[in-house]
C-alpha cells in the first residue's frame, strides 16, 4: 500500500435528512433531501458536497498540472454540476460536468490539454474513471 498523505474523517447521522462534521469540526453541515427529490431544502446534500469537493480537487490537479509544465494558468475556476440519475434497476447513479476556465492560457487547444490532463491527475477524476460519466467542457465547451 502507498503512504498516506491524508485521511479526511467525518460523522453522518440522519442520511440525507441529518447532520454531517469533520472530525476537526470545520466543517459542519445540516444535511436536506432537495425539493426536487420531496424534501424541504434548508441544507445541503450529498450532491452539492461532491460538486464543491470535485471543484475543488480538479483545481488544484490543473495548478500541479500547469506548475510542471511552467505553465501560469491564471485565475482558474470551475462550474460543477453533479447530477442524480436513477440506473432503471431501483438503483441510483452520479454524472458530472465540469466546466473549467483557464484564463491565463490563451491559446485554446493548450487551455484544453491542461484540462485533459489535470483529469489524468485529479484523485476525485480517477476514483470515478469508469464509473461515472464526467464531462469536461472549456468555457461552456465539449473537449
């Protein structure tokens, strides 16, 4: 087994209608079945945190990326949707789109090969390759 370098801990009671922490306490949140799915809202849902934790992660692989080809990215940001798809069999399913800006790169074909291979990189891309479908889009754009 490879070294650790981290390992994030949490407590969940209640499911979707309960209540999540960190063991360290930072983050702590009232978990809520969205209206969409015949809850009330006024919280969060396991959807929303894989959307800002996919955001977050990929970011930070496309800044590992860019600093190894002494690349200055820019102001990168990234728009994530996650979305919940039933699989036909009474069972449940997850697709992403990541939408990623890279406004430092200009030229649009080296923005979009520092997108691809941030995903190559990106821990949260390669414990879902396969097994969910992730889009990568470039300012609104399929690559």
């Amino acid at each position: 087994m490879a070294k650790v370098l981290y390992t994030a801990r949490a407590h969940v009671t209640g499911g979707r209608d309960g209540h999540g922490r960190s063991d360290d306490g930072a983050l702590e949140v009232d978990l809520r079945r969205p209206t969409e799915l015949g809850g009330e809202g006024g919280g969060t849902n396991p959807e929303q945190l894989f959307a800002v934790g996919y955001a977050a992660c990929f970011e930070s692989a496309l800044g590992v990326v860019a600093g190894r080809q002494h690349v200055d990215a820019g102001g990168v940001a990234i728009d994530s949707e996650v979305s919940l798809l039933p699989t036909g069999d009474g069972g449940f399913r997850l697709a992403v789109v990541l939408d990623v800006s890279v406004p430092g790169v200009e030229d649009r074909d080296a923005a979009a090969a520092l997108v691809r291979a941030a995903h190559e990189v990106c821990p949260y891309s390669n414990a879902t390759r396969g097994n969910i479908d992730v889009e990568l889009r470039l300012e609104g754009t399929d690559i």
